[in-house]
C-alpha cells in the first residue's frame, strides 16, 4: 500500500449492507402496512452485498454475534470495480 494512503486509514465512511432491491408502483408503497411482505431480488441464504458509496466492495452472509446481526465476508470484489 502506498505511503500516501496511509493518511485516510482512519477516515471513516458509511458502509451498507444491502439484501436486495425491488421495484413498486406509489400505491403499493401507499398500502405499505405491518406484517406485509416485500418480495426483494434475491433468494433466501443469497450472499448480500457490502456497499461503500453506493459501490459493491465485498459480499457475504448473514451472522448472528451475541443477539446482533453481523456479516461474514465470503468474496471481496476485484479492486478494479470497487477503487476508481
């Protein structure tokens, strides 16, 4: 790692995890109530994304640490698609 990045190790930055997306018409968002289900994009068990800026840079699964939800990284995206 270059020198010169060594200055941002400790910038912090937003990091999402992102289960999936789906697309509804404004009624529908309307009708939104609990105890409904919103069908999302992927499969259940399906890897979820790590995002930083909006950009993929890891995927993983879902964990449970201590009665908390936590992410154990199973792929981390090629450094071309994520460093720009």
């Amino acid at each position: 790692m270059s020198s010169s990045l060594h200055v941002l190790h400790d910038v912090e930055m937003v990091v999402t995890a992102e289960l999936g997306r789906t697309t509804m018409p404004v009624r529908d968002l309307l009708g939104l109530a609990p105890g409904m289900v919103v069908e999302i994009d992927r499969a259940a068990g399906a890897p979820i994304d790590l995002l930083v800026n909006g950009r993929k840079i890891a995927a993983g699964e879902v964990v449970v640490i201590d009665e908390e939800f936590g992410i154990r990284i199973t792929e981390i995206a090629p450094s071309g698609e994520h460093v720009r």
